[in-house]
C-alpha cells in the first residue's frame, strides 16, 4: 500500500498540513490538559459551592435567603413536589460531570443533572429533608466555558485558512514544472517549443534555463558534427584529387605531395581533437597570470607583449589542461594576426575574474564575430591572407571555458585589432 502520493502537488500540501496539523494537536492537548480542566474545575466548584450554601438555608426553612442569593448569583430555584424527569441523568457527562463529583463531596444526599442543549441550561434535582425536590437552574455557561469550541474552530480553520493560501502557490509551482516536464519531452524528440519561458520560482527558472542551455549546446554540438563532416569532405577532397591527378599523369613533385600530406595531417588533427572533447581531468587551485605568460612567450615570442596584473591574483578551482588550451588556442589566435603587440589584463572581481586579450591585427568584423566562434569556420579574407588554420581555434575555446561556467565574447581593441573577454565564475 502507497502512502506517500506520487503527486508534487499532494506531497506538498501533506508536507505542509502534516506538521501544522501535529502541532495543533500538541498544542490542543496541552489546552485540554491544563487550561480547560483548570476553568471548568474552578466553574463547577463555584456553583457547587452556592448551591450547597442555598440547600442549607432551605433545610433551615429559610427560603427567603435562598431566594435572594439565588436572584444575587443568577440561579433560579423551585421546590417541586414531583418533576417529570427523563430516565438517564447527564451526571457523568463530559460537561456536567465535574459538578456532580463537587456536589457528590458536599452533600450528604445524591444530585440528579440534567442538560438542556438546545436551551443552553443546565438543571440540578436535589432531594430536600421533607421530601420534595429543590430545583436549581442555571446557564450552561456557569460550568462549561466556550472558549473550547471557539479553540476548536480555531484549530480547524487554521488547517483551512493554510490550505487556502498554500493551494495557489502550489498549483503555480506544479504548472511551471510540468511546463518543464513537457517542454523537456518535446526537447528530447528534438521538436521546439514555441513561447517557453522559465516561470516560477527562483530554483525552477534556473532549472529550466539550465535545460534551455543544455538543448542550444546539443544543438551546437549536432551542428558543429555535421559541419565537421562538411568541412573534412571539402578540406580532404582538393589536395586528394591534386594527389591523384599529380599521380597519374607522373607530374607528382614530392615536396608537394609532402606539404599536402602535412596539411592534411594537420587538418585530421584538429578534426580528431575537436571530435574528442575534452579528457577527464580532476579540479585543482589555479593562478592563470603564470599560465598566461608561459602560453603568450611561446606563442609570440618576436611580439611586443603587456600585461596587466593584480599583485594578488585570485585563486580558483580549475581543469588547468583545458584552461590552458582554451586561452593557448586565444592567444596563438592574436598571435597569427597580431602585428606588433599583444595586450593581456586580468580583472578580479567579487564572484568572477575576466581575462582580456587583445591584439593590434585587422580584427573581426561585427557581422562575423559570431561566425568566428562557430567550428571550422575560417575569416581569412577579414584576418588577413594565408593564415591557413581549421577553424577550431575560438569554437574549442569557447566550449572549454562554458564547461567551467564562464562564457567568452569578441569585441573591439583599442590597440585596432580583436579584443577577446573571458569571463570566469570563482
């Protein structure tokens, strides 16, 4: 037997009423336990006590003093010779039973009860010493106090009110995320959804633009492999045909099959190591200032270089293999276009660092630089003749630096050429 609903929507209303519900009891029982059994004790003993003083004035005769303290304390008393009576007494009720047991101590003589609900009075039949029956008749609130009911009404519409405030909060949440839920069925059979947008509250829009960006990343990683094997049918099939026509026409010139074989080992290269992705590698406290200046002296070394560094650089946890290809993919990039100088700055920040890199060559265009960082796309005829290159270089930049959190971005130097800001999480 399933206790516990499958429903986001009845687990949390049970979250929610469970413990509310269990600290009413508590605080119910605590209420029976003390408050109500201490008043309607104190109740029962007070009439008791004026109902035993008239009993004694009326075995003495003195009728009109029993009147008068009745009048005083609003009991109404009669001397019956015979009533009519129902069989059962209320003697061991709930409400009554308090004041029974007090009469049952100070009298030497029983005491008959009787409730009239629908009157809101109560009635004591009490035998006098010549006989007949001295009636004594009161208010039902003389020993039962209505703070019990209101206390229980109170328990039950706290239950309600909650539950009315609660429910819409709760439908919203459970929409957004069935929201989710579907856009994600529709995501994963490769079908869109128009108009989605993250709803609700904080956590769920995070989860739902998480799963808006993993859907463009597996958009760009289906597109960026079928341009993959796009560019390695073009860039293969020139110097293959050049091979074989060079061959069977006996005008091969080795020092040109041999630079076409380079340049095509060149190119598999970079196809494989785009199609491998990143190696697992384990997380550790990285200063990139250090790795910055190892990459830009090796990559340009008959270049003017700048740096721009805090003295205390920040530190944080990151895979510095692929961090360093990342920013050695940026700056052999700067360095193949640069002209004479190449500019590095880090910026710290609170919760990010940003690593700027610029260059004084021909820069990207506005209009390309989202061209630049798609795979095996090449900007030549805007950066500059006979570069030669696959086209991986920004792409297998930019996907290292978002699987550490970050993201990259093409601007403007001021030094005229190309300015790259990499912006990392801390």
């Amino acid at each position: 037997m399933r206790l516990i609903p499958r429903s986001f929507f009845w687990r949390t209303i049970l979250l929610i009423l469970i413990p509310l519900l269990i600290a009413q009891v508590i605080i119910a029982n605590v209420f029976f336990g003390n408050h109500w059994a201490r008043v309607h004790a104190t109740l029962a003993r007070t009439l008791s006590g004026e109902i035993v003083t008239m009993m004694k004035f009326i075995d003495e005769n003195d009728v009109s003093a029993s009147q008068t303290m009745a009048k005083n304390t609003g009991i109404n008393v009669s001397i019956n010779e015979k009533l009519n009576r129902p069989a059962k007494n209320d003697n061991k009720s709930v409400i009554a039973g308090l004041l029974s047991t007090e009469l049952s101590n100070h009298l030497n003589r029983s005491a008959n009860l009787y409730i009239d609900r629908g009157k809101r009075l109560i009635f004591i039949d009490i035998p006098t010493k010549d006989g007949k029956i001295a009636t004594f008749g009161t208010s039902l609130h003389r020993i039962y106090s209505t703070s019990t009911e209101v206390f229980l009404i109170w328990l039950v519409g706290a239950i309600l009110i909650v539950s009315i405030l609660v429910a819409p909060f709760i439908i919203i949440h459970n929409r957004s995320i069935r929201r989710i839920a579907k856009a994600a069925n529709r995501f994963g059979r490769g079908l869109d959804v128009p108009g989605f947008q993250p709803s609700g509250s904080k956590e769920i829009r995070e989860a739902a633009t998480a799963m808006i960006t993993m859907k463009d990343r597996l958009n760009r990683y289906n597109r960026t492999r079928t341009d993959m094997l796009n560019a390695v049918s073009h860039d293969l099939k020139s110097p293959l045909t050049r091979m074989r026509l060079a061959v069977e026409t006996d005008t091969a010139d080795k020092k040109i099959l041999l630079a076409d074989i380079d340049r095509m080992t060149a190119m598999i290269n970079g196809y494989l190591a785009f199609a491998r992705g990143e190696m697992p590698e384990i997380e550790q406290s990285t200063e990139l200032p250090a790795m910055l200046l190892r990459i830009v002296r090796d990559a340009a070394p008959d270049k003017k270089i700048i740096t721009d560094f805090p003295e205390l650089p920040v530190q944080f946890y990151a895979r510095p293999m692929a961090l360093a290809r990342a920013f050695s993919n940026i700056i052999e990039n700067a360095a193949r276009y640069a002209k004479k100088t190449i500019k590095i700055t880090e910026i710290d920040g609170k919760d990010e660092t940003q690593v700027i890199i610029e260059d004084d060559g021909p820069g990207i265009p506005d209009d390309k630089k989202s061209d630049a960082m798609r795979p095996f796309v090449r900007l030549d005829d805007s950066r500059g003749a006979g570069t030669g290159g696959t086209g991986l270089g920004l792409s297998i930049a930019q996907t290292a630096i978002e699987n550490h959190g970050g993201h990259m971005l093409l601007e403007n130097s001021e030094l005229g050429g190309l300015r790259v800001r990499v912006i990392l999480p801390l």
